[in-house]
C-alpha cells in the first residue's frame, strides 16, 4: 500500500473518531440539562448571579491562587 493512502485513511479514522465524540458530549450536555428541575435551575441561576457580583466587586484582587496584576 502506498503512505498517501495509510495516511488518508489514518486521517479519515481520527476524523470520525473526533465527530462520534464531539456527538456524543452534546447529547450528553443536552440530555442532563433536560432532567433539571425548576428548583435546580433556579439555584443554577442563584449561583451564577452570586459569582458574577463578585466578580464585578473583585476585579483586581487574588482569585484562584493568582494575582491579577
């Protein structure tokens, strides 16, 4: 067999592989957003407006373990 032809189909191989997966992680990201409750989004929602406020009252401080300069 020719190296174009066993690299073609290498590339092909690696191509598929990477779209079953990218196929799969969306289901899977759509699907356990399907199964919450209200209760659970609203805390969701809680949570992300806790984090946004103290990010904009934060900005300039340590986070993380790092320094923002």
């Amino acid at each position: 067999m020719d190296i174009d032809k066993i690299a073609l189909i290498t590339l092909l191989v690696i191509m598929i592989l990477f779209g079953i997966t990218t196929i799969v992680m969306y289901l899977l990201i759509v699907g356990a957003d399907m199964c919450k409750t209200d209760e659970e989004r609203k805390i969701e929602d809680d949570e992300q407006m806790k984090y946004f406020r103290n990010y904009q009252n934060g900005k300039g401080s340590v986070k993380h373990g790092r320094c923002n300069k």
